[in-house]
C-alpha cells in the first residue's frame, strides 16, 4: 500500500522496489500492480540480507513488518547499506500505548478479544494471538529509537499515531 501511494504521489516517475520474503505475497501485490498499471520491481528477498546493492536507494520504508524479522539489528544494518548518502528511512510499526488506562484495554482487546474474533472472521485465532504477543515483544519506542540511531542513522526521530497503538520511527544516513 506504500508503494502504491508513492507511486500515484510522483506520478510513477520513482522507481520502486518492494522486496518481501514471502512469494505469495510477492505474486499478490505484482497482480494489484498490474491491475492498477503501476510499474514497480519486485524482488523476493530476506530484509536481514537484501539481496539490493549497497548505496543505491533514496528512501527505505517498512510497514508493520520489521517486528517480524528474526535478528532486528541485522535489519537495520542492511537498511542503512542499501541507503544512498542522504537517503532516508522510515519504519510504521505497533508500539507501545501512552495513554494511561487506554494502554490497559488495548492490553485485553489484544490478547482477549482479538484473537477470538479472528477465530470467527478468519477461523485462525493463532494468527491474532501471534500478533499481539509479536507487538508485546517488539521494543518500546524510545528503545527502538536508540537501536536505529546504533545502525548509523542519524536525526533519528519518531511520532506517536493513536496514542502510541503505532508509531513512525525515521532517520537519515548522512
């Protein structure tokens, strides 16, 4: 969905790769860009090794992935390689609620609702139970910021959205 809306932004004149590890989700996305007549690369590929040459992109952008990868630092490392001087990254991730007594009922709608909902709509309330526990794992934003600031980046920053239910980390290699 970023891509997409990069691409409608600069009038297909960026050149997009997306690059995931699964083929499946590969072949669904290279279909929606068919069917939307966007032109984007795609390259199957592991984010703790990019198979992308070093040095060569403008931007790197990750949605509600990167708490997936196994080894989070190796991540980051490679996001900062593929990175040209000057080029920037930006991660949108689940993160830690701020509010107070929100970060309670997020809690039990997360651990207690959301998965027997996904049981009754999708029939796979491990996949919601996986979810949450994958954002209780996640680090916090502060943290996160200290481990993307420790791969190179600099001017690192982020914003909480809804109360810290999500959050968009960003930094620059300089």
């Amino acid at each position: 969905d970023i891509a997409f809306r990069i691409a409608k932004r600069t009038r297909g004149q960026a050149e997009i790769t997306i690059c995931d590890i699964n083929y499946e989700m590969l072949a669904a996305g290279r279909q929606r860009a068919e069917a939307a007549k966007t032109s984007i690369a795609w390259v199957c590929g592991d984010a703790e090794d990019l198979p992308i040459e070093s040095d060569r992109q403008d931007a790197y952008t990750i949605a509600f992935g990167i708490r997936n990868v196994t080894h989070l630092e190796s991540a980051l490392d490679e996001a900062y390689r593929v990175l040209k001087p000057g080029g920037r990254f930006l991660c949108l991730e689940f993160s830690r609620v701020t509010a107070p007594v929100l970060d309670d009922l997020y809690d039990m709608y997360s651990f207690a609702v959301l998965p027997r909902l996904g049981e009754v709509v999708a029939g796979d309330g491990a996949a919601y139970r996986y979810l949450a526990e994958s954002i209780r794992r996640f680090p916090a934003q502060a943290p996160f910021a200290r481990m993307i600031a420790d791969a190179g980046f600099e001017q690192v920053r982020y914003r909480n959205l809804s109360a810290g239910i999500a959050a968009m980390h960003s930094g620059w290699k300089l």
